[in-house]
C-alpha cells in the first residue's frame, strides 16, 4: 500500500520506554508511558500444558483485567470469567484454569481510567473464531500436514538471486477460466494440473513454467474487512485493515468456523509451494490497525501501541487513520515476535513491510537479524516511504533514503519504476519504455541498483539524487504492483492511440529493463498474459471482476508469456544480472556514451569480464523506448543474439552478429552476449 515468539520461556525484559525514545522526541502524550515495564515472554496471552491452560495479557495500566471463556466462536454468553491478578514488574495480568481448555474461545476485558473497555481477543490471538473476535484454544500440533516436520523453502544464497512474483489469492483463482477448484482460498494453490479451457497451466503449475522463485501473497492474516461469516457473498479485499495479525484470514479457508482449517490450510498452501521449489512471502501490516480506539491494541494498553501528536490525536501516516510506535519496546517486541512466529510456525520465507517507513531503523534491523537465525534465507523488504507526516524524526525512519543504516533489508526502487512506464500519479503520463525523453539517467540509477556509479549522474534523477544504496542486494526494480495502474492499464492510458501489440512490446521492454537490472527483479501476478483491472487503479475492495485473473489470456498473449519466461530464465543461468557489490557493478557495469539530448530513449551498456562469474565474457544490453526505430553501434566481435524485435532466447540462438550498427525496432530491447 502506497498510500495507502520466540524467546526463552518466562523471559522478561524489563525497560523504562525513555531508554529506547530519546527525550527530544517525545511527544506530551507519550510521557505516560514512559514508566511502563515491559515484557517479552513466550506465554503472551495463551500457554497449555500439563498444568492446563494459563492466561498472561500485558496491560500495565489497567485497574482490573478478566478473561471470559466461551463454547462457541462468535455467539453465546461466557461460560466462565476467570479473575486475574497483577504482575506489576512485568505489566501483566495473569490467570489460569487447571484443565486443557482445547476447543473453547475467550477474550479479555480490561478496567482503565475506571471504565470496562470491550472485549478483545487480545493482540497475540495465534487462532481465532468466525470474524475473529473471539480467540481459539487449539493443538497447534495437530495443525500440521503429513511431511511438515521436513518442509523447507528454497534456499536463498543472495536476494538478487530472487524473483519475486505479487499475488492475491482470489485474483489467482477465482475466474472461471481458472480450472481451480477452491477458488479463492489458501487451498487453490495445492492444486497441481489446473489449465485454462485451452489447455494451458494456470495456479501454481503457471507458477512453476513461469520459473519464478518466490510469490509474494498480499496479506494473509486475519483482517476486518471481509465477513467471513457470510463466504456467499464473494466479498473481496486486498487485506491490508489488519485485525489479528498472528492467525490466517478465515475468508481464505474453506471452513471459517473451524479455527483449525484455516492455519492447517494455509500450511498446505506453504507446503505445495516449497514442494514446487518456490519460496512464500507474507505481506506483512504492522503500521497500522483497521480501527482506532477499537483496535486490539487500544483495547488492551490504550495509547500504547499507536503514535499521536501532543495533542493526543492519532498520527497518521499510513493515511489509514493511525500508526503504530515501533519505537516503543513493546510494539517492537511485538513486530519481531510476530514475524518469527511466522517464520517458525508457517516456515513463512520473507516479508514485505508495508509502509515500512513508518517503522523506525532499529525495529527494522532487529526484525531482519532475528529472522536470520531462524532462516539465513529469508528475504526482508518494504516500502521506503510513508503516505504521511510521522512524529518519527525522518532520520529514524526506514526509508529509501536510509536503507543503508539497515542489515539484510531491501526497499523499491520508485526511482526505475517511474522512469521506466511514467509516473504513477498521471495516468496519462509516459516513461523511457514509452517514448517520453528526458528519464535515461533515472533509468540508469535504476540498472545500478541506486549504487554509486561513475557514470550515473545522481543530479539528474526524478526521484533520487544520491547514491543511497550501498548494495544492490537493498533494491527492488519493478514497473508495476498491486497498487496504482497495473502495467496493461497504465499502457493503455498513456498509450491511447497504440494498439495492444504495440503497448506489448512497450511492456516487453520495460520488464527487459527491470529483469536485467541489478538487485532483486519483482512483477505482478498476471502481467506475463496481459491481464488487466479494466483501468481501476485502486482495486483494495472492487470484485472479482475487477481483479481476477482471466486465464483465457495466456492462450492469447502466449507469446508475451513466453517472452516473460525467457527473461525469467536468461536472468536465472547468468549471475553477471545478478551482481552482490556496489564495486562489482561500478567496475563490470560499463554505459556506452550517448548523447541522450540528441539520441532520447537510448540506453546501451554492457557487463564485462565475466561479471560475477557469468560465462559469458561480456553482454551488450540496449533499450530503444523511442516510438521509431534507432540505431546503436556494436564493437566489433563474435556476438550471439539473445533478444531483438521482442523475441528472446536465453540460449542466445536468435542468430548471431560481427557487431557495427545495428537498428532496434521502436520499444524494443536488444542483448547481445560474447561468449569468448
């Protein structure tokens, strides 16, 4: 959205909230907790064991505090309310009833300022009931699927080894056309042998002809907007209004009134996509909550959890309405042990922040160090920027800007983004893939990864004008993503006089220059086959018929595909694309002298000396975004051709060439490779 547990058991951790705010940066609101003690134990809110079922909710301001116990998920008078008492060195209130409570429900309530708050299910539900505001007791034991002891996902040596490939369950799925059975649901993607009424892969077996290694699933937790009490109504999503962040969304189970389904489903899934060697990235929300005073967070430790101004009103720089306080010890605490509960419990291989600037650096560098003990592989990246003003000073905030003060995290590139199909608020206005000049040195700090380069001028980028990456392995390139004008509408707005096939190549040529691009390639689910949104560019709550995937299309564009699949593949054999220093690519990643003034929308530059091992010794890439053809002069040599006139081969057989001037069809891409 653009604008949109593990420690030891018992483990305190023990902090005035001024050790981790400095002074100067609190606000009059924030003084009234910074006495709060905190607490970071792996019993928060639910532990059962032989002892039976304990009850631990942290609220340490809190006059009283009870949990009412309850037979069903979502109706019905409680059963039990067990009073609990106060911990004041941890800020907890504790209870505990001496049977296995497996298969009841609870919530807390607790007594502030003199007044009962609601019930909540607490922030640290890991099950829950229908619309989940009653949290579940279950075996998490018996929620695994048969060989998941023995799951893993890929392993990642480098991020710029990934390819990263944006879903939503229900856009995957939910078409007709699709030949899923479990349309919608975490269970569509288990389904192996699925095609399109021509008789061509679609699910997870497109996924795994495509070549991609990871998908990215837009979020997965349980989240307010969608009544999963009512699944005939088809109510869609995109998820990011987080309710429970530690329990998978019911609407994607085939039973939401079964707590178990849904976390037993959402296994599967996980488990047939690492069985088809492909990683799961969890979009993850912790900027903000889908209510305010009526989130989980307010409804246990009011004021905590959120940012305000000094005048107690909500700050609000996820545009949503509030945002959290990472810099709190027990929101941070909270975000890292959220992820690692993912990690550990889901083998969940990566996370996209979203809004990730509206968390603070250190939240972030812990989050990614602690992720690595569980899974060295694992790929941390977000959004480096807010949609608002922050009562976080700017120099604390993950942003783009400041990627370099962070360790084993990447943020988008919005630098290579706009350049390349224009910008994302004009749909109207063109890029370098689409015939607008002036953006050649913007695309090139896109194709350095924002490294410092000796050829790029930085003076001269739209969005960036520093270096601000230190490693390529920080960026990641895209055209298009769930948010805005996907690329087939942003094509067709700006491209209104073309034809499809001609907005094609254009499309061809700007993912030519994203997969070729150092640091970590990234496109949205469906825009191999031209998928569009019907030019909705803000698609959060449209139906189906917005967003679903029409799979007919692959049997339309199955040349646009399979140009997709080759760029996949020719980024795939040869690590000279994928390059893990700033050094490498200043000293191998060498542009070709063009005056762009006289020659607009040409870029020609070539990876040398075997780049990063690569076997072949140099490749020649040039991109003509012109809408007419142009011509670029080769060395002389022994080239092979490995793409031109929007056909690739990453076998490099298209034929071969003794270099001189060569002429690029308008919107087209040429690569060229030496292999000796």
């Amino acid at each position: 959205m653009k604008k949109s547990l593990y420690v030891s058991a018992m483990a305190l951790s023990i902090f005035a909230a001024a050790n981790s705010l400095p002074a100067a940066a609190q606000s009059a609101f924030d003084q009234k907790f910074v006495n709060y003690p905190t607490y970071s134990g792996d019993d928060l809110e639910l532990s059962v064991n032989d002892n039976g079922t304990q009850f631990r909710l942290w609220s340490p301001a809190a006059q009283q505090a009870v949990v009412l116990i309850y037979e069903n998920g979502h109706s019905g008078d409680a059963i039990e309310n067990i009073k609990m008492t106060f911990d004041a060195p941890t800020g907890t209130w504790i209870a505990s009833s001496p049977e296995k409570l497996y298969g009841k429900y609870y919530t807390f309530r607790v007594l502030q300022d003199g007044k009962w708050l609601d019930e909540t299910p607490g922030v640290w539900a890991k099950a829950v009931g229908v619309n989940g505001k009653r949290a579940a007791i279950i075996d998490m034991a018996q929620t695994n699927p048969a060989g998941w002891n023995a799951d893993k996902g890929p392993e990642v040596k480098n991020f710029s080894d990934v390819i990263v490939y944006e879903m939503h369950h229900r856009d995957m799925s939910m078409h007709p056309s699709s030949g899923i059975a479990n349309k919608g649901k975490f269970l569509a993607l288990t389904e192996p042998f699925t095609v399109s009424p021509q008789g061509l892969s679609t699910g997870i077996d497109h996924l795994k002809e495509l070549g991609v290694t990871h998908v990215h699933i837009l979020p997965s937790y349980d989240y307010n907007s969608v009544d999963e009490a009512n699944p005939q109504f088809n109510q869609y999503n995109w998820g990011y209004d987080p309710l429970n962040y530690n329990a998978p969304e019911g609407s994607y189970s085939t039973n939401a009134n079964d707590p178990k389904a849904r976390i037993i489903e959402m296994k599967e899934m996980v488990k047939a996509l690492h069985d088809a060697g492909i990683g799961v990235i969890m979009d993850v929300v912790y900027n903000h909550t889908a209510e305010n005073d009526g989130s989980n967070f307010e409804l246990t430790a009011p004021g905590y959890y959120h940012r305000h101004w000094d005048n107690g009103n909500y700050s609000d720089a996820s545009g949503c309405g509030n945002e959290t306080a990472s810099e709190r010890q027990q929101m941070r605490d909270y975000i890292v042990n959220s992820v690692k509960y993912w990690a550990d419990e889901y083998h969940i291989d990566g996370f996209r922040f979203d809004l990730m600037a509206i968390h603070d650096v250190d939240t972030m560098n812990e989050v990614a160090s602690e992720l690595k003990k569980i899974n060295p592989s694992i790929f941390v990246y977000g959004e480096g920027w807010t949609a608002g003003d922050s009562p976080l000073a700017p120099e604390r905030r993950a942003l783009k800007e400041n990627v370099s003060k962070m360790t084993d995290i990447a943020v988008f590139s919005d630098d290579i983004r706009d350049a390349v199909k224009g910008h994302y608020t004009n749909a109207a206005d063109r890029g370098f893939a689409t015939g607008k000049p002036g953006q050649e040195e913007t695309v090139k700090i896109g194709i350095v990864a924002a490294t410092a380069h000796p050829q790029v001028d930085y003076s001269k980028g739209n969005n960036s004008k520093f270096p601000y990456a230190s490693s390529p392995e920080m960026i990641v390139n895209y055209v298009s993503c769930h948010d805005d004008l996907m690329l087939t509408d942003k094509l067709r707005k700006s491209m209104p006089e073309e034809s499809d096939s001609v907005r094609q190549a254009a499309a061809k040529l700007a993912q030519t220059i994203i997969f070729t691009s150092q640091g970590t390639p990234f496109m949205f689910a469906g825009e191999e086959i031209f998928r569009d949104k019907q030019g909705v560019h803000n698609s959060y709550k449209s139906p189906d018929s917005i967003n679903a995937i029409d799979w007919n299309l692959k049997a339309k564009n199955l040349d646009l595909f399979n140009y997709y699949k080759g760029l996949i593949a020719l980024r795939k054999a040869h690590p000279a694309f994928r390059m893990t220093s700033a050094k490498d690519i200043a000293k191998n990643l060498v542009f070709d002298k063009i005056d762009s003034k006289k020659t607009p929308n040409l870029i020609s530059y070539s990876l040398k000396n075997n780049a990063n091992g690569d076997e072949w010794k140099e490749i020649k890439v040039v991109f003509n975004g012109a809408d007419h053809a142009q011509s670029v002069n080769i060395a002389k040599g022994d080239w092979k051709i490995v793409a031109i006139d929007g056909k690739i081969s990453p076998e490099a057989d298209l034929g071969a060439t003794n270099g001189g001037k060569m002429t690029l069809a308008p919107y087209s891409a040429l690569i060229l490779a030496k292999t000796k």
